[in-house]
C-alpha cells in the first residue's frame, strides 16, 4: 500500500506531532507500506507569528493536483489543520478520493489562550474539516468522547509508540543540580502551563528542556530554574534518565509524547489528572496525577523506575502502525459503501 501522509507540522520542527509522523512512518514501512510526506518543504511559505520555525505554505489545491495526479498512492492521510492540510482536502474532494485526518492538537483552547477567539468557532472550523473525511484517528479514549460531544464524526482510535532502544534507563548525565531535578521537557509555549510548575515550592532544582516563544520570558520570572534550550533525541533520553521526576502541567494536550518518553527511561510522571496524562497514566502506578501539582511532584519520587519502564514497554510503534493501518482499511470501506448507494 502506497500511502500519502500530508502535514503542516515538519522538520526543522521539534514536537510531538512531526516525532510521532516519522516514527510510524518507520513502522509502517516494516509491515510493507510505502509512504510518503507532503510537507510545506517545496512550497513559498512565511513564519508563523510567535512560531517562527513553523511554516504557513501557501499550497493551493492546484498546486498539490501537481504533484499528485498521476501519483501511485492508494490512500491519503491529513495530519493537520494547516494550509498543506486544508489544500490537500480540498484536492481529495474535488478528485472524490477517499482520506482520513487525524487530530493532534488542540488548536481551539491554543487559539483562545492566545488571540481570546471563543474556542467554539474553532471548533466549527475543525469539525467540518474533519468530518469531510472517511475518518479522524485520535490518540486517546478521553479526546475522542470530548471531540464526539462536540460533534465530530467517524472517530478511530490511534495510540503512540516510543522508541525502547533509544529512550532507555542507560542513557545518562552528570547533572551538577541539586536532587531531586524536577524535569519539564516541552515546547515553552503560554497553552503549555509550565509558570503552575515553575512557580511550585519543591525542595531540589527545576530543569527546563525545550524552547519556544515563552522561553525569554520564562527565564526571567524563574531564574533559578535551568534552562538548556531544545535537544536531540538523544540527548532528551538522557535528560530523562538522569532526572527524578517529569513535570506535566498542561491540560490542553492531546496526549503527550513525552509522557511514554520519559516512563521508557524510568521517569515517573507527575501531571493533572486531565486528558492524556489520564489515559497513558491512568491507574498504572506510574504517574502522581492531583490537581495540587505539588503534591502529585513530591508523591512521584517514590514511583519505583523499574516500574515506570515496565508501562512504557506496552507502547510499541508497531502497534500504533497496526492501528493506522486498520484504521485505513476501515475508511476504505466506508468509502465503498457509500460509493454503493
């Protein structure tokens, strides 16, 4: 199966979104499908104000029937709702081809959070790009009853994987902080939360890996937390095995990939009890979830690691590839039926 993924959301981005496209691209590709990205690589496109590494492309309808027509691709995925995504839409209407989305972030509550627009008009905007679709996959359970309630359809399920060799226990560092190192490991963004972490009194020190548009403003009101800047892959895995306990204070993300990092290099999670963190962590033990973020901190350093990897190990790429795979048979057929009548 030859199958066309088409996402906003790319390199030289560092997220969750752009980790998790490569990542099942990869598996995908052991269980025989082949898979390519259309990108905003390739187009004219300007930074996003506040974002400047995200790119808006100026991709049209016209310009993806270029690149596509003609194309050997059995099935299209929308990845996000960006201008690659709605061009690639309105392409696969017009040409009357079957293709799924799925719903990564929550742009609404981040839209409202930052501009003040009422998070509903959003919402109207996404529910008819993805209910245009064969099919939105959504990574958990708590986002798909949430997306259902306000009207979204033909919802699929699509969980995450984490990469077990390279987050692992083994990777450390010689942190010179004093113990325990909280770790807040993320984009530094205002939808983040991270001042509710940042502003606790916890014994020990506050490690910030990550960057983003809140970055300067965060040091300032926080100097004695350490801040290190956004990090490969690598080295985030050993930032993970070398703290004591990871640090999720949002509510707004969607599921949060650096929740299954971080448990795979024997992080114990400290996190609201909020959508994602109540779905990875859920009654696993793994995780202090309490709406005092403080508590649900201090509680984490007693989370045995051993036990905290052992969750992770359940997250596997191949599964979620198997998923996105069924997932697609799925809103084929949906198509046919339809076709039928």
């Amino acid at each position: 199966m030859r199958i066309l993924i088409a996402t906003d959301a790319w390199k030289p981005q560092v997220n969750g979104v752009v980790r998790s496209l490569e990542s099942v691209a990869a598996a995908l590709r052991e269980f025989g499908a082949e898979v390519e990205f259309l990108t905003p690589q390739g187009f004219a496109s300007v930074p996003l104000p506040t974002y400047g590494e995200i790119k808006l492309a100026f991709a049209s309808a016209k310009s993806i029937r270029k690149r596509l027509d003609g194309a050997p691709i059995d099935h299209i995925h929308i990845a996000t709702e960006g201008p690659v995504g709605f061009a690639a839409r309105r392409y696969c209407l017009r040409e009357n081809r079957a293709f799924t989305t799925s719903y990564h972030t929550r742009f609404p509550e981040y839209i409202e959070t930052r501009t003040r627009l009422p998070s509903w008009i959003t919402y109207a905007v996404l529910r008819r790009f993805h209910n245009s679709g064969a099919g939105v996959m959504v990574a958990t359970a708590s986002v798909a009853s949430d997306l259902k309630k306000r009207g979204f359809e033909r919802l699929m399920h699509w969980s995450r994987g984490v990469d077990h060799r390279l987050f692992s226990p083994e990777r450390t560092l010689p942190l010179d902080l004093p113990r325990p190192i909280y770790l807040y490991a993320g984009r530094l963004a205002p939808e983040k939360n991270i001042e509710s972490f940042l502003a606790l009194d916890l014994p020990g020190s506050k490690l910030v890996v990550g960057d983003g548009p809140s970055r300067r403003a965060l040091e300032a009101a926080f100097p004695k937390a350490r801040f290190v800047g956004a990090k490969s892959s690598v080295e985030l895995a050993a930032y993970y095995a070398s703290s004591d306990a990871l640090v999720f204070p949002s509510r707004t993300d969607t599921f949060g990939m650096v929740l299954i990092e971080a448990l795979a290099c024997g992080l114990p999670v400290a996190a609201l009890p909020v959508a994602g963190p109540l779905d990875v962590i859920g009654s696993s033990g793994v995780g202090a979830l309490d709406e005092d973020l403080r508590a649900a901190c201090l509680e984490a350093l007693d989370i045995p690691r051993e036990k905290a990897r052992a969750h992770a190990l359940t997250f596997t790429w191949a599964n979620s590839a198997r998923q996105f795979l069924d997932n697609i048979v799925l809103a084929k057929s949906r198509k046919l039926s339809t076709a039928a009548l």
